[in-house]
C-alpha cells in the first residue's frame, strides 16, 4: 500500500507548519502540513508516494528544532485501535450521566 500521508511525531511545540512544509519540500512536491497545536505531533501529504516514502526514509530519527523526529506513515482513523481512553468518561462518547444538552 501506498502512502501520500506521513505522520509527523515528536515535534518541538515551537515548529510552524511553514518550517515542517520546507523541511518536506526537499523531497517533493507538499501538498498540506497540519500541526495539532500543544499535542507535539502533526501530519505532510506528499504530493505523490514516491516522495512521501523518499522524506519518511530520509527524515526519521533526524533532529529538528533540537528533536528526533518520528516520520511513519499516517494510518487511516479506522485502522487506529481504541483504547481505555476512549472508554472512559469524558472520551468520544462524553460524559453526560444521562442528561441531555439542555
């Protein structure tokens, strides 16, 4: 399978989403960035997955802004497994103890 979408982990919370593009862009043509702010992880579509699988290779484990990143492939949200956070009150389903928004 084919990846375009790379997961971007261990960021420095001081990385911008124009910084991440140029750093991919040495390897092709990028197509969206998007940083989940506060969260130290985000996500580069590539404009092919020749160049997405040329910058995971080469920009794995390699420091940025003073960290190691972690380049894999983003998996699509159906493939992620649930965990006991999403269970818990407060997670996906909320918590609303049986009373309704009103």
């Amino acid at each position: 399978m084919s990846f375009q979408k790379l997961y971007v982990g261990n960021l420095n919370y001081k990385t911008t989403e124009e910084t991440l593009k140029e750093l991919f862009a040495q390897f092709g043509e990028v197509t969206s960035v998007n940083i989940l702010q506060g969260r130290g992880f985000g996500f580069v579509e590539m404009a092919t997955p020749e160049a997405a699988q040329d910058a995971k290779g080469k920009l794995n484990s390699t420091e940025f802004d003073g960290r190691k990143l972690i380049v894999n492939d983003a998996r699509p949200q159906a493939e992620r497994p649930r965990t006991d956070r999403d269970r818990r009150p407060g997670g996906p389903e909320g918590d609303r103890r049986g009373f309704s928004k009103f």
